[in-house]
C-alpha cells in the first residue's frame, strides 16, 4: 500500500460543498487558494503561445539584415526597434523565446528521468549507494557555468551540446532530492511488507516507491528549467551557447551591450523576456509546492 499524500479537499464552514459547486466557481475557488500558480502558469503560457505563434505575430525574418534601417528607435514597423545591422529586434525576441524555452524544457525534462531513475536506484540499493553519490558528489563539486563552458568549448556550439552541458551538472540535485525521500521510505513498514511478499525490485521501486517522489520532483522540475533557461543565456552571451546565427536572448544581449547607451531597447526587451519567463516558472514552481505538499495546503485551506 502507498500511503495516502494528497491532502483532501476540507469545505469551509457554511460554504457550498465542493461537488455542488459550478464549473466557473470550482475555477475560482482553485485561483482564490492557488495565486501564485495560476500567475506563473498565465506568465508562462504567454511565452509558450508567443514562442508556437511567433510566425504569426507580425514578425520577418529574424537575420534578415537592412543595413539602412540600423538602430531604429521603437516605432510603428519596428516594434522593439533594430539592432546594429538593421535586423528587427521584435523578430529576434520573439523567436528567441523559442531556443531558451526548448533548452528548459528538454533539460527539465532529460534531468529528471535520469535522476528519478538514478536516485532511486541509489537510495533503495546500498551496495551501489556510495558508488552513485560519490560520483554526483564529484560533479556537484564543479560550477555549473564553468562545467558548461568547458564542455561546449570541447564539443562545439550547438543547441544539443548546451542541452548535454546543462544536462550534467543538474542531475545531481535531482539525483540528491530523489535518493532522500527513498531513504525516508525503505523502513516503512509497507515496504517491508512488500518485501516480505516477495515482491520484485522493479515491483517495489515502481510500484511503492516511485509515485511518492513524483510531487517534489515536479517542483524540483520547475526549478531546474528556470535554472536551465538563465544559464542557457548566460553562456550565448559569453559566446559559448547557441551559434550566433540562431536567435537567443543571450547572443541578443551579447551583440548589443556596445550599443547600450545609444539603442538601450536592444538589452532592455529580451532582458525583460528572460526575467519574465524565469519568474514565471519559478512562480509555476512555488505554487505546485504549497498545492502537492499536504501540510503547506492545510494551512491554506
């Protein structure tokens, strides 16, 4: 048996009971008790429709160069202005969003299967326990920007080596996170009853053990995607992440920082784009925090 986490929905004294309750009041009452998600997730989804809609949202080519129109102030046609070769600013924002919301999602995604899976080899199996954490010990020891840099200037600049470069040195959080809830939970006595019926180690791990890591995984999740977002852009604007013919935030950023204090605009949108999108999925992070963990969502209640 898995013991119950979810916590349950508690009327309040002299309220409609929850089954009762319309469709628009179930929503209302889920954004009353859940702010902060439902502000992270609107934020979040906007990015998300600007980065799937970008061709459609009035945009041009976003290398197109017109050496004529270079360092346009925001106007009419350009929305964001242009940059230094006469590129439009808005375009490149736009489609810019698409490479770090990519980046964050596929290095959120690649980072938890392997730490869940890591880590609950690690916590549940103590012959391999020390083998495993010393070796998430001897990454976590490393900066992750440094490791990044070092690992893309081996390999080269492309989107997929900054996924792999981002990949490494966010595992072991995951790995840390998922091997101590599992330490927490092989003594239970439902464990040891599983054990004793003779269950099998996939049984146990996927049957007893996995679902009670998936809430603070999901949260952890969010984290290391806003973590792989502002990395991602810190190594573009170094020069050590995405090639610079493919539009980011970071290379936007690193290709105006000369031109900050005649066309301030060009760091001013795709910074206010990266703060924005980082905000709002740590926001998406908080709020699944207090909505999965039972005694943060009793207190709310």
């Amino acid at each position: 048996m898995v013991p119950e986490n979810v916590p349950q929905m508690h009327d309040e004294p002299g309220a409609i009971p929850y089954d009762q309750l319309t469709a628009r009041q179930k929503a209302w009452r889920f954004v009353r008790r859940n702010p902060t998600m439902v502000a992270g997730g609107l934020l979040l989804l906007l990015m998300v429709l600007l980065a799937v809609f970008a061709p459609s949202l009035g945009t041009v080519n976003p290398v197109e160069m017109k050496p004529a129109e270079r360092l346009r102030a925001p106007n009419g046609g350009h929305w964001f202005g242009t940059d230094m070769y006469g590129r439009d600013s808005f375009s490149r924002v736009v489609y810019g969003s698409r490479v770090s919301l990519f980046v964050g999602l596929v290095v959120g995604a690649i980072t938890s299967s392997i730490g869940l899976a890591t880590g609950l080899l690690s916590g549940y199996l103590r012959r391999l326990d020390n083998v495993i954490m010393r070796a998430m010990d001897g990454i976590m020891a490393l900066p992750d920007l440094l490791l990044a840099i070092s690992f893309v200037a081996l390999t080269g600049a492309s989107v997929r080596n900054v996924i792999i470069a981002l990949v490494i040195p966010q595992t072991p959080r995951v790995v840390r996170l998922v091997r101590g809830i599992v330490l927490t939970l092989r003594e239970q006595p439902f464990i040891e009853a599983a054990q004793a019926l003779g269950s099998r180690l996939p049984r146990v791990l996927f049957r007893h053990l996995l679902p009670n890591t998936l809430a603070p995984l999901i949260v952890q999740a969010t984290y290391v995607m806003a973590s792989a977002v502002l990395i991602e852009a810190g190594l573009s604007f170094l020069g050590a992440g995405t090639p610079p013919e493919i539009p980011s935030w970071g290379n936007i950023m690193a290709e105006a920082r000369s031109y900050v204090r005649v066309a301030f605009w060009l760091l001013l949108f795709p910074g206010f784009f990266l703060a924005t999108t980082v905000l709002s999925i740590n926001l998406v992070g908080d709020g699944l925090r207090d909505l999965l963990d039972p005694r943060l969502a009793r207190r709310m209640r």
